[in-house]
C-alpha cells in the first residue's frame, strides 16, 4: 500500500525567526492521521534566521537525528558536547534517561536550514549518547548510502531500534532499489528535486509511506536528495 504525504499538506509554523514545517503532529499542529509512521515520530524541516535558534530545553527517550541541508548548526548540551554542523554532517542524540541541548544558527547573517528526525528507541531508560559523523557527497551520488542503523554498520550512526536510514542523491538516468522484508515499512522522504518512488511521482518537500511492498524503488530523478527509512511496524 502507497499512501501519498504531500508538502503542502504538511504542518506550517512560522515564528519569525524560525519556519518550520512538520510532516507529523508537532508541537501545535496536530492531525490524528499523521502521528507517526512505525517508531519514525517527527520530521522536522526547519529554518533558522542568523544569530536565532532554540534555547536550552530537555528530552528523555528519543532517538533524535539533525541532517544539515545548508548554513551551519551551533549544538550544545548537558553531556558536555558541542559543535558545528555543516551540510554533510548527520547528529544523533540519544536522550535517554534525560538530556538538555540547545541548537542554535552559528551564522550571525545566513540562514541555516536542517531536517530534526525523531525516531523511537526500542528501549528505554538507557544512558544519554552522542554522535556525529560526515557524509561525504559522493558517497550519496547514485547509491543508497547507510546513514543511521541499530548497529552502526558501514560507518553509520547507531540509533537504539531496528530502523535503517538511507540518503541518496540522484540525477537523471539514476535507478535504484531497496528490498524490503516481510513486515517491514518504509517512509520515503523527497528533501529537494523530483523522484519517481514505486511510480509515484515526487517533489521536494513530499513523502511517500509503504507498507506490505517487497521493495522500494526509485527512478526519473531531477537534482533529487532523498531520505529511505527502513522501518519495524
């Protein structure tokens, strides 16, 4: 079964300093129709005006995921770390038993713009963790590239539950195809260009949800970054 999540259809919030939109319940916007899909809970696209961001608040028991599009990320938090992404870099944070951050844009000027994916840990009550690792482009050019998975294969992230996420970005001619077991789901985001997912077609911004499909498959791409979560029902 395909079920189309259109961009236009997602949560808006505008705060000035920050545009954000949500492609489940978020905060203030809540639709009973989108509150998650598997333990994939939020996706976040969010931009953040020069010298803003969001003050120091607290988390517990989320797999919390920060993909850079563009500008750069200020992080701080309570286990001590801080840095500054860019584009190519991927952050995860564990919040286990309870973690306080703060995110802010590092840039005075230039807006930064990133996607904040939640994802449900399979446990709970576990320590606080930290990671962050570069993505190099050409590791995404024409191939599903291994970003987040429970055990930290092929120099991804590790995330604590049986969820594998994949970014690729594609070009006209590009074809490429994800198995899928019995059971599983997939949530394929379209962060900018156009795709055609299981012929069905595509934009920035759109995602499409898959269930008892035997593969995900992607083709007739334009200057296309997408997002493939391999997701337990």
């Amino acid at each position: 079964m395909l079920q189309i999540r259109p961009s236009e259809a997602r949560g808006h919030a505008q705060h000035g300093w920050l545009d954000s939109h949500h492609s489940f319940s978020f905060a203030h916007y809540h639709d009973p129709l989108h509150m998650g899909f598997g333990p994939l809970r939020v996706i976040n696209e969010d931009r953040v005006m020069g010298g803003q961001g969001f003050g120091t608040h607290g988390h517990r028991d989320m797999e919390i995921i920060s993909y850079v599009l563009s500008g750069a990320l200020e992080h701080k938090d309570s286990m001590g770390t801080g840095s500054v992404l860019h584009y190519g870099d991927v952050q995860r944070m564990s919040a286990g038993t309870g973690v306080r951050h703060s995110e802010f844009n590092h840039s005075r000027t230039e807006q930064v713009h990133f996607l904040q994916i939640w994802i449900e840990p399979d446990r709970t009550g576990t320590a606080p963790g930290y990671e962050e690792k570069h993505i190099p482009l050409e590791s995404k050019q024409g191939k599903l590239r291994l970003i987040a998975s429970p055990d930290g294969r092929d120099d991804s992230l590790h995330i604590q539950q049986d969820a594998s996420l994949y970014a690729t970005i594609m070009a006209a001619g590009d074809q490429l195809e994800h198995p899928l077991a019995a059971g599983r789901l997939a949530y394929v985001h379209v962060i900018r260009g156009t795709v055609t997912v299981n012929g069905v077609a595509l934009k920035g911004g759109d995602a499409l949800k898959l269930s008892d499909e035997n593969a995900v498959t992607l083709a007739g791409a334009e200057d296309a970054e997408i997002l493939v979560f391999d997701l337990p029902r």
